[in-house]
C-alpha cells in the first residue's frame, strides 16, 4: 500500500491533523512524535511523506497568521493614507506620527 496514492481529500486531512496537533494542543506535537504518530495510526507512507505533510501544515499555519495580520493592517493602512491626503497639515503631521 506504500505505492498507493492519497486523494487531495486524505491528504488535506492528514494535513489539517498535523495542524492540530502542532499548533491547537496545549503542548504541541513535536516532529519526532509526529513521525510516530503517522506509523502508527496510517503506516502507510514513507518518513518523507509525513515529514512532508509536517512542513505543508507549517505553510498552512504561516499563511493563516498573514492573512489574519493583513486583514487588521489594511483598514489601518487605509486610515493613514486618507489622513495624509488631509487638507490640514495637523491631521496629516498626526499621521507621520502614527508611522
């Protein structure tokens, strides 16, 4: 069965558990324990496969945190970039401030 390949579906799921136990556990999984874990509850895949997975759940992770920090920094980027359009020049000092 190691040939055998995995739907996207599987492997999503494999890959959202390791999200889990990585980053939403009070201790997170460590790799080595990973490793252990996929032996024992898929034994299906090689070392680098789930080390694979391992490291996509860490590009999945990443790119939630951008997307989180990028939604709360454009409105405020927005909010400068209409201050310093200000006819005022206290508004638009305020906003150099800001920066």
């Amino acid at each position: 069965m190691a040939g055998d390949k995995l739907s996207k579906a599987e492997t999503d799921a494999r890959v959202d558990k390791c999200l889990e136990l990585r980053y939403n556990l009070e201790r997170p999984m460590l790799h080595r324990e990973w490793l252990k874990f996929c032996k024992k509850e898929y034994g299906d895949k090689s070392e680098q496969q789930y080390t694979a997975y391992w490291m996509t759940a860490r590009e999945r992770y990443d790119e939630g945190w951008r997307q989180k920090l990028n939604a709360m920094l454009s409105p405020a980027m927005e909010s400068l970039v209409e201050l310093m359009y200000s006819e005022d020049p206290k508004v638009r000092q305020r906003a150099v401030d800001q920066v």
